[in-house]
C-alpha cells in the first residue's frame, strides 16, 4: 500500500499546484472587466440560446468552482462569483458550462459514455478502498480479492480518463462560440482560453494520478508470487 500512498501524495501535490494556478489565474482575470458588460448568466443563457437549446435553465449554486452541468435536470449550475459577475474568467467558466449543455444536446458519444459509467463508479467508490486493502492483506490466501479491487478502480479510472475528451470538447466549444459571435475581445479571449486550460488540467492530473494508482496494484497482483 505503501507504494500508493507515494503516488498519492505525489499527485496531490501536483494537484495542489495546478490548483493554485487555476485559483490564481481566475482571481487575475476577475479584475478585467468584460468589454460588452455581460454577467456569467447572460453569457450563457446567450450560448444556450445560439445554439438552439430552450429546455436548459442557468441558476445561480452557492461556492466557489462549483460551476456544473446537470443533465438530468438540465440545468447550468454557476457560483454565485460567476452567476453575477461581468469579467472574462466569468464568460469563460459560463460558456464553458454551456458548452457541457450543447454536448447533451448533440448526443456526444464521449459525454455519453460517462453518464453511463456514472452509477457504476458511484458504487466503485464506496468500497473499491477497502476491497482493495484487504486485497492486500489476502494477496496470499485471496488474490481473487486483490483482482475485484482493481477490477473496481479500473472502473473510475475509465471515468477520469473519458472525462478528459469531454471538459476539453466543452472549453473548445466554449471558445469558438465567444469568438465567432464577439462575445470578447481578443484581450479577452487570450484570458478564457488561459483560464479554461489550467482549469482541463486539473483532470488531466486526476486522470493520471488514476493511471498511477491502478498501474501500481496490477503490479502488485502479478508480482504476489
């Protein structure tokens, strides 16, 4: 288990980098006000409206980064900072959101395949830990044991990695959209983009602190002898 934890605290740092980046990025492009005076709600209720989408309802969640896409009440869910504000990072967060929208609206295969793997994972999750230490614990007597835990975190690690395909396609319809129809300038542009990379990177690094992980128990199971 050990080697796990390595990994862990390996990637947890990684992840608490790339987070105080994104953090930093967002509070850096929060001061820039947008050109055309639109709030992160007008900004997507405008997106949703471009792109043909009437049954998707932009409401404001209390927090901080916990903008999300609802499909099963279609809903956009903005944080209060974003909801209300005029600036580029707020664009950027609104219309990426929106993007997540249009993709449930087009049936994009990636972001179907994740909502598929949503109940499965959230049942992984509850006991894939402890399967997986007692795995080790039995790794003599009951490697079968070990092999279901990994079974189990193969399943979420499929999750991050499919998640990648579908929070970079959100952004890159996010980005198109504002600069086709001049939602910002190009200052302005430079700084979504910027915004919504560093935020596409903390999956990355949660997708391969994943990868890691299940790597280092497969090794474990076929080493047991």
């Amino acid at each position: 288990m050990m080697g796990a934890y390595l990994i862990g605290l390996v990637m947890m740092l990684v992840s608490w980098l790339v987070g105080r980046q994104l953090k930093s990025r967002f509070e850096k492009y929060s001061r820039t006000p947008l050109s055309n005076g639109m709030s992160g709600r007008e900004v997507a209720e405008r997106m949703l409206a471009d792109n043909g989408i009437t049954n998707v309802k932009v409401i404001s969640v209390n927090g901080q980064l916990t903008d999300h896409y609802n499909p099963a009440n279609r809903t956009v869910n903005l944080s209060e900072p974003v909801y209300h504000a005029r600036n580029a990072a707020a664009a950027a967060v609104a219309a990426h959101e929106c993007g997540h929208a249009v993709q449930h609206a087009t049936a994009y295969a990636w972001l179907n395949m994740r909502s598929k793997l949503v109940p499965v994972v959230s049942v992984a999750s509850r006991f894939m830990q402890w399967i997986l230490l007692a795995g080790i614990l039995l790794i003599n007597s009951f490697p079968q044991l070990l092999l279901f835990g990994i079974v189990l975190f193969a399943m979420t690690t499929l999750f991050s990695i499919i998640t990648l395909p579908v929070e970079y396609d959100a952004s890159n319809r996010a980005l198109a959209w504002m600069k086709t129809n001049g939602i910002v300038t190009t200052g302005e542009y430079a700084m979504s983009a910027d915004a919504l990379k560093w935020a596409a990177r903390t999956y990355l690094v949660a997708a391969l602190a994943s990868i890691g992980t299940l790597v280092y128990y497969l090794m474990v199971y076929l080493n047991r002898r």
